[in-house]
C-alpha cells in the first residue's frame, strides 16, 4: 500500500472527504484526491486550514495520523488511531505488566543500535566514528552509564563539523530542521504502535507524565539518523540558517520515503516501523526475545 505524508503549511486548503477519498481544495489549482487508506501522516501548518468531521473519522479509522503544527511549522499535537488491533486489550495488559529487567534489557538494544547508526553516519561523510564503536560496546542492560548521551556529546559536534552545535529544540539553526523532521518521524512511528495494538504512553525508558507518546519516542531513537542524514545534506547545500520553508521541509520527507535494511531486507521506513512495533508486541507477549531493527 502506498503511504503519503501530506503537508499543508504553505496556503489555504479546505478538506473534505467523498468516495473514500480525500478532497484537498486549494484556490487556483486542481483538487487533489486521495484514498484514505493511503495518507499515513497529514501534516496541518497553515492557519486557514478548514476540514470536516469526516475527515478526521475517515483518516483515523484508516489508520493515518493527524499531526497540527504551531507557527514556526513544529508539530505541537497529534491525533492517533484508537483502535487498530483485534488483541489491543490484551497487548495493553502484557505492555502494562512488563518487568523492569526486560524493558532494560530492550533499551540496551534500542541505545546499541542508535549509536550504530550514528558511528556509520560519521564514518561516511567524516571518515571517522570519533570513538562511537567503542561507546556502543560498553552500553549496558537500561544504559546506567548514559552512554547515549556520552555519544552525542561527541556526535552532533562531529556531524555537522563545528564545535560549538550542541542540540537545542531552541536554537535557530539546523535544531530547527531536526525538530521538524523528528516531529514527522514521531508520527510514523506512532501509528506503527497503535497499529501493532500497544499503548503510545507506556514506554521502555523515556516516561513523563506531560507526554502521550514515551513508547514512540523510544523507538523512533534508531530511525533518527535518517532525518539526521537528510539534515546534514541540507545544511551543506544551503548552510546552518537555511529557512524552514518548502524547499527544506521537501528533502526531509522524502528521507522517510527511503527504503532501508531490517533484518537483511530492504523496507520503507513506514513498513520497518511497523516491524519494530510488531515485534515489540511479540516480545512482551513471550514469542519472541528480541525487537527487529533497523540496521541503519
């Protein structure tokens, strides 16, 4: 199945919906028409952005994602699907009671292969890991250490050859490309868990109280390098204050329309998420001991 992500933060746009279909209406241009079983993400930025009821039900009960962004064009709110597995009542349960060891033991996974990820994305455009390999290496069961924030430390400065970038969600440069894009990336891989019938609050590591989507938030950490990747071509061509305008904001989206290795096959990044959530559901059933992914 196709998978759109469709963003309208740059003019007016009235949705509705008809056939199964959404109706996108734009002033001087032809409607645009797309099934509702292929809009994945629907990004809302502008502020005279009208939809009906219709579309809201209608994309939800596809299993899409509503994402409505604040005036700087950052996602500030998400509306997920409810109900998108026929055992989500008892996946909640075995999510719920999952032991403390074994989330550790899953986070150790998840932080080994963010950082994997991260050395070979150094490794290509730097020609050096700047010591990441053998940080992964000492990365233990809950991370105690907090190896992870031991290689970022040492991978934003690298990545983007400056000393002095740290990152900051504030800071207006390319933190606002990586918010963007993180943002995006956080909704793929929060319907990937609603749609594997877990809980997008419940999460292994990250838990705040303020926020609805700690499980997403885990295990986005290894899919990150590919808005990093597309981040770091953007800055190169156009430099750190580029603007965060459609020209940005294109190359960014279409990273997550990039095909990528999980378990030694070639997938969409829609489809790896979907994988990694559902073997998340498979651990904490007993079927499995290991999540799947992405070899990145």
């Amino acid at each position: 199945m196709t998978e759109r992500i469709i963003d309208l933060s740059f003019e007016p746009a009235r949705l509705h919906v008809s056939l199964e279909r959404l109706v996108i209406v734009r002033n001087g241009q032809d409607d645009a028409i797309i099934p509702l079983a292929e809009v994945g993400v629907l990004l809302i930025a502008h502020r005279q952005v009208s939809l009906t009821h219709a579309v809201l039900s209608g994309i939800s009960a596809n299993g899409g994602v509503i994402v409505a962004c604040d005036q700087r064009f950052m996602p500030v709110g998400m509306m997920l699907p409810v109900e998108q597995h026929h055992l989500q009542a008892e996946r909640f349960l075995r999510q719920a009671q999952a032991p403390a060891p074994l989330r550790k033991r899953l986070w150790r996974q998840i932080v080994r292969a963010k950082i994997k990820a991260q050395a070979r994305l150094l490794v290509n455009f730097r020609k050096n890991d700047f010591g990441l390999a053998a940080l992964r290496a000492k990365v233990r069961s809950g991370d105690p250490e907090n190896v992870e924030a031991q290689a970022a430390r040492r991978y934003w400065p690298a990545l983007f050859d400056s000393a002095e970038f740290k990152r900051n969600r504030e800071a207006q440069d390319q933190n606002r490309l990586l918010n963007y894009g993180y943002g995006v990336l956080r909704a793929v891989i929060a319907r990937a868990v609603c749609a594997a019938g877990l809980h997008p609050s419940l999460g292994l590591h990250h838990h705040n109280r303020y926020d609805a989507f700690c499980l997403a938030d885990d295990l986005m950490e290894p899919f990150r390098v590919i808005v990093d990747r597309a981040v770091l071509h953007i800055v190169l061509q156009y430099g750190p204050q580029v603007a965060l305008d459609r020209s940005a904001k294109a190359p960014l989206t279409r990273a997550l329309f990039d095909r990528i290795p999980i378990e030694g096959e070639s997938r969409s990044v829609f489809d790896a998420a979907a994988h990694t959530a559902s073997s998340l559901a498979s651990v904490y059933c007993g079927e499995t001991k290991n999540l799947l992914l992405p070899d990145l």
